[in-house]
C-alpha cells in the first residue's frame, strides 16, 4: 500500500510562515514529479508548486517568490516551505507523487492564516 502523510500545517496570523512535510512510503525510484495542491472551501483544488526528477522546481503565480519546494530523496520526502502567508493561502494542502504511470495523494493537512 502507498501511503502519504502530510504534516505541518495549523494555524498562523498573516505575514508569517509554515513549513510542511510530506512523507511517503513509495520507493524514490520511478518518481517524476512531487508536488503539493491545495483546495479552499468552497473551491477547485488548485496546483501549488512541484519538484520533478531532474530537481526542476515550478510554483504557481499566486505563491511565486513566499514558497520553496524541496525533496529528500534519501528519506522520500517532500517539502513546502511557505512564508508571507495571505488569508487566500488557506486551505487544505495535499501532497501528490507521480510514479511510472500511477499518481497518489494524501489526506490533506489544513492551513489556516488569519488576518
């Protein structure tokens, strides 16, 4: 069984910063992309930011230049460091991983930020 679990999240008045943490239990090898999501109530979940293969990173337009994304090969982990956080930054935040031809999810981890 693949498992992801998300952690990190919680609570955070605007302008401050989070850092999640996604472990997994998928052998790094096969894996293209990592990566996080999050979705608003009442919203579409939206694409946040991915890590590929090759160490090429790629965010959205909406969190471009507050967040960094990494990954720990060695411990199959993935990261979202996330800073100058807006009240639109809140949401549940998911980790995904793309491996050969099937993708995984995990259960979300809620972020909250205050105004």
């Amino acid at each position: 069984q693949v498992q992801l679990v998300e952690s990190g999240g919680g609570l955070v008045q605007a302008g401050g910063s989070l850092k999640l943490s996604c472990a997994t239990s998928v052998g790094i090898f096969g894996v293209q992309t990592m990566g996080w999501y999050r979705q608003a109530p009442g919203k579409q979940r939206e694409w946040v930011a991915t890590v590929t293969n090759d160490g090429s990173t790629n965010y959205a337009d909406s969190v471009k230049g507050r967040c960094t994304i990494s990954r720990d090969n060695a411990k199959i982990m993935v990261y979202l460091q996330m800073s100058s956080l807006k009240p639109e930054d809140t949401g549940v935040y998911y980790c995904n991983i793309r491996r050969w031809a099937s993708e995984y999810w995990g259960q979300g981890t809620q972020v909250t930020v205050s105004s």
